[in-house]
C-alpha cells in the first residue's frame, strides 16, 4: 500500500494549483487547469491568477475579459466565475443537470420554487433576444421587475452607486473583521433611474459610505 504524509499530500497540492513554484501559464490556462475561477471580486480574481503565473501581468484578467478569452458567468455556488468560452457551455449544462432549484434548501435560499424559476428563464430569454444586457441595463430591470412584484431582496455589492440607486437600506460592513457599520436609509423616491445620482441625497448617502469604508479623508476626497 502506497503511503503518503501530509505534507507529501500539500506539497502535490500546491503544485497541481500552480502554487508552488508558480508557473508561466498564461490567464485562460490558469483558468482552465482551475476549471473556473471565482470573480465576485475583480481584485481576487486577478490574484488568484496572477499567483499562479509569473507571465501573467498586471491587468491581464480585465485582458483577457476584454479580448473574449475568458467569460465572467455565474456558476458554482451561485457567485460570478471565470471560465473560458471553450468550457463555459459544458460546465454550466452539467452544473445545471443536477436541477439544484427543484431542492428545498435552494429554494429556501433564493425565495423560488420550480414553477417561478420555469418562468424566470422563459423571461430572460425573452428579455435578452439573441443579446448581452450591461450592468446599468440589468439595474434597470431589476427595479422595473421590483416595482411589479415587490420582495424584500437582500442585495450584495461592491458598487456603492449601485447599493445606493437600488437599495431602500444599505448595511455598510467595516473591513476586517466584518462588522455592522451603518445602517443607512435611503430617502430617494420611486420609480428610480440613474438620473438620481445627479440628485443631493444620493450623493450624500454615497459620500457617508466611503467615509465609512475608507475613512473620511477619501470621502472628501
């Protein structure tokens, strides 16, 4: 019987994930020998990859994004990743195969059953039309849809203006360790569009979550 220590068993490890050493592979092969790598945060993303191979410059994810060698696409555990074009559609069919919303924990989670998530993908489809949605666009139809059928929804993001426009209240979390900051209320009226950030209220409220996150040299900043 083959015997091997744990540090036999890290050390392989870290090689497989191109740790140690790191290697020369460039960003979509990094990608790939990872089979995808988690995006939520831009700043992580570029980290991973760039701690894996030493080829990899500064701003080669964005590269890569911007050049169509990678797709950012959510994926495993319901976050954003980095996959490859090549392997986004296998991945995402097989990941999808396994029906995770027809589970009870997944609805719980995400307030859907069968029936509503049948009807969800009939809409997006019908939404989208053969074309991509950019971020503001997507904004938009989430309050559109939120003014049709109001839910209480629970929102992360790193975007202040983004928290800001959608939100009624935002929580501001302090950085490590993660606390409760603030609970701020926001007093701007519906229906919303970006046309509000011109408004003082908006601004007000984005300039007191950076001084929250950032302290308030960077909030006058």
């Amino acid at each position: 019987m083959l015997e091997i220590s744990w540090p036999q068993a890290l050390a392989w490890r870290l090689r497989r994930h191109e740790l140690d050493p790191p290697g020369q592979l460039t960003v979509d092969e990094v990608v790939r020998r990872l089979a995808g790598v988690q995006a939520q945060v831009a700043s992580f993303a570029e980290f991973a990859v760039r701690v894996r191979s030493s080829a990899v410059p500064a701003g080669g994810v964005a590269d890569a994004l911007a050049r169509g060698d990678l797709i950012k696409t959510w994926a495993m555990r319901g976050t954003l990743h980095l996959l490859t074009p090549e392997e986004a559609g296998p991945a995402l069919s097989l990941l999808a195969s396994g029906r995770p919303w027809e589970r009870p924990a997944w609805q719980r989670y995400f307030g859907m059953d069968p029936a509503t998530m049948e009807r969800f993908r009939d809409v997006v489809i019908e939404a989208l039309d053969g074309r991509t949605l950019t971020r503001e666009e997507l904004t938009i139809e989430l309050m559109r849809i939120w003014q049709e059928r109001p839910k209480t929804i629970l929102f992360v993001t790193h975007s202040i203006p983004e928290a800001v426009l959608l939100a009624d209240r935002v929580v501001v979390m302090s950085p490590r360790p993660g606390r409760v900051a603030e609970v701020i209320d926001i007093a701007l009226p519906r229906p919303r569009d970006f046309d509000m950030e011109a408004r003082n209220e908006f601004q007000a409220a984005t300039r007191r979550i950076r001084e929250l996150i950032f302290g308030s040299r960077s909030a006058r900043a």
